[in-house]
C-alpha cells in the first residue's frame, strides 16, 4: 500500500505539466503513516528547508526520528547533525 502512495508522490514531484505539489505532501503524510521510511525522510527534510512547507523544525525531527525508527540511518544521521551543531 506505502509504495502505491509514495509512486504517487514521486509522479505529482516529477511531473513537467500540472505538477501538483500540496497533493504530492498529502500522499507523503500518508506514505509515512503506512511505514514508508524514504516518505517520512522526505518530509523531514521538507520540514527542515521550508520547501512547499512551513519551515518547522520541531516538524522536521519528529519525522527523521520516524524515519529512523522505521529503518533508515539517513535519518539518524540527520538528528546527529542537529544536536551536534
């Protein structure tokens, strides 16, 4: 199911024509909430940079932590950079 909604996303990112950001965000919400690791990444970094977002850090850690705790190092690493600076 996840990777139904992360296909979506990257379709709605990468589209040339119609590109369809705030729909690309909301399947990313939901990719994340079904376990997609690369979705909750995304979104972390999304948060953290303010692309087509409210820059929110707080936002951006909940969701490297989530990404983290669903299996990717990325986004320990990231948390790493953010206590360490």
């Amino acid at each position: 199911m996840f990777e139904d909604d992360f296909l979506k996303v990257i379709e709605l990112f990468h589209r040339k024509k119609d590109r369809d950001i705030k729909q690309a965000i909301k399947y990313l919400h939901k990719s994340s909430q079904s376990g997609n690791k690369y979705s909750s990444f995304m979104l972390g970094f999304l948060y953290e940079t303010g692309n087509n977002v409210e820059q929110n850090i707080q936002e951006s850690m909940k969701y490297y932590e989530k990404s983290y705790k669903q299996g990717d190092t990325e986004g320990l690493i990231k948390i790493g950079f953010f206590y360490g600076s």
